[in-house]
C-alpha cells in the first residue's frame, strides 16, 4: 500500500486492535493514504482522560488514562496552538489526539483546547500547548522524555513546563529540528 510492503502482527487477536503499533519505534499501522499511523494505540477505542499526578522526581504532572507521563515541546506554539511535531517526530513523540470528549480530573476544565495537525487530526492542547506522550516511556509514572534536546517536558497541570531538573544526559530521540518560531521572548527564555 502507498508502496511499502503491508504485514499483519501475530499478537493482534481481534479486530480493531494495533498492539504493533510503534513497537520497537520501527512498526506502525498504516493510515488510509497508504503512510504511517501516527496515533497511538491506546487511545483507539479509549477516552482520552488527563489527570493531574505527582510524579516521583519531577513533582506536578499530567498524565493520561494509563498513567502514561504527556510532554510539551517548546517548539511548537501556544498563542496560537500549533503543533510542529509531525511524520518520524510523532512515531517517537505520539500526540494525544482529541476524542470528542476530553475529561480533566485536577486541571481547570478552561485550560483544554485543541488544534488540527498536519494530517487532519485534533491533537490536546492544554493551556494552549500541544500535548504528546513519548514512545520509550513503557511504563506509567516514567518520565524519560524531560529535558529531552532540550526541547521536550513534562507538562504541568497548569499548562507550563515543570521545572523539575533534568537528568544530565537526556534520551536521544528521533524528533527532527522545525522552522516553526519559537514562543517566549527573544533572550531564548520561554513564557510558561
């Protein structure tokens, strides 16, 4: 399909489940125009929820509905919403798309918006920030993703990046440099 070979994944038992998704960051289903799915596999046939949690080492935090850890990227746009993270970024950084019915559990209900993608979809946005989750979290309450080329944290409830301190070698990660501009002021410091 689009040219590429197309295989099944053995471990998908029924119809509708894409647990090959994103696995090994080299396995992805396949979207109608024949090119990578880039929505996670979670959240298919899931309500997206975002929770307000106190993770350990990083403090306040938002996670989703598995307890998985969601970032923001400061090269995208809040005032105005813009994601730049698109094709081999969003297979490493998933955004968290937008269901039709978001619920918040400890975020102020004003803080959730959402914007199109590239590709058409409705990605979160909260306190106008673009949210994803990234691929080598595998478990709920990992934050692996802070700090990541200095470009990737953790998203606060409040809709600001958490200021909790990075580890001194961030996880290399596949997201491409964008041309988007940057938000915040021109000395290089971001207005959260």
């Amino acid at each position: 399909m689009g040219g590429w070979p197309v295989y099944r994944f053995a471990k998908e038992a029924k119809a509708g489940e894409a647990k090959g998704q994103g696995v090994g960051g080299s396995w992805f289903a396949v979207n109608p125009k024949g090119g990578k799915a880039t929505q996670a596999a979670s959240q298919q046939g899931e309500r997206t929820k975002l929770i307000a949690a106190n993770l350990d080492g990083i403090g306040q935090a938002i996670t989703d509905q598995n307890g998985m850890t969601l970032y923001l990227f400061t090269k995208d746009s809040k005032k105005p919403s813009k994601a730049t993270c698109n094709d081999d970024c969003a297979a490493a950084w998933p955004p968290v798309l937008d269901d039709g019915k978001v619920e918040m559990q400890g975020i102020d209900q004003k803080l959730l918006g959402s914007v199109q993608r590239d590709d058409g979809t409705q990605q979160v946005t909260v306190g106008g920030w673009p949210v994803y989750r990234f691929a080598k979290d595998t478990k709920a309450g990992e934050a692996k993703g802070h700090g990541a080329k200095g470009t990737w944290f953790v998203i606060e409830p409040n809709g600001c990046k958490s200021k909790a301190p990075v580890k001194a070698a961030p996880p290399e990660t596949s997201a491409p440099e964008t041309s988007a501009p940057e938000s915040g002021s021109s000395n290089g410091s971001y207005g959260y």
